[in-house]
C-alpha cells in the first residue's frame, strides 16, 4: 500500500503546484489585461506596446509569488539566477502570446496595423492567455525551479 501512496505523491503535488500557478498566473493576467487594457483605451497606445508594457508587469508578479508560493524552497539555483530562467521563460511565452494574438486578431479582424476591435482584443488575449499558461508551468516547474541534478 504505501508504494501506491509513494507513486501517487509526487501526482498529488504536481496538482498543487499547479493551482498554486494558475491562481498566481490568474492574478498576472488580471494584471496584464487591466494594464494593456488601460493602456489602448485611456492613451490610445497601439495594442503590442500595451501588451509589452503589461506582460513586463505580469513577468514581475508571476516570479514574486511562485517562487515565494508556488516553488518556495525548489531549485538549488541562485534567486538572481532562477529570475533570469524565469524571465527567459516568461520571454519566450511573451513571443507566444504575440504570435497567438497576433494571428487570431489577423483572422478576425482581417488586419494587425491599428488597434483592433474590443471583442477580437479579448479573444485574442484570453487565447493567448490561456494556451502560454501550459508552457510557462511546464518550462518554470521543469527548468527555473528544477532541482539540480546528480
């Protein structure tokens, strides 16, 4: 029995872990649409610029928590070093996220010069959202705040 129960653990805590980064990963995106949101609508900024100025804020927050919460005590890697790994993950995200967005406004809206619809906005970026949030778990659980390795 309790090698079913050893088996099973580490399934377990995977499954924590991941609640735990998608209600920090939930927050960041609460950060970045508001922010891009505001950004487009209140300054008239073109949307790829607010989405780069919000993703910056999200990177910010989604590092803060995690390692503070979701990670706490995992990875034998500096801090400064386990930012970096999170910040070229979350980069390497952020190009995914442009990329979606930038194909599903392209479809709906026919065009990416300007500042597309609201609706076409939103779906882009929950899509977007969505869809990067599995690569960023993955690549942060299996590479940033990886134990190092014998």
């Amino acid at each position: 029995m309790s090698v079913i129960a050893n088996a099973e653990r580490p399934v377990s805590e995977g499954w924590k872990q991941f609640v735990k980064f998608a209600m920090i990963g939930a927050s960041s995106a609460v950060l970045d649409i508001g922010i891009s949101h505001l950004l487009m609508s209140r300054f008239g900024m073109y949307w790829l610029l607010a989405n780069t100025v919000s993703a910056a804020v999200a990177i910010s927050n989604g590092y803060l928590w995690n390692s503070l919460w979701t990670f706490r005590g995992m990875g034998s890697a500096r801090r400064h070093t386990q930012y970096l790994k999170f910040v070229a993950v979350s980069l390497v995200g952020f190009g995914l996220n442009s990329l979606i967005m930038t194909l599903i406004i392209l479809i709906l809206a026919g065009k990416v010069a300007g500042n597309p619809p609201h609706s076409v906005w939103v779906i882009a970026k929950g899509a977007a959202i969505v869809l990067v949030a599995i690569w960023n778990f993955l690549a942060n659980k299996r590479w940033t705040f990886a134990e190092a390795r014998e």
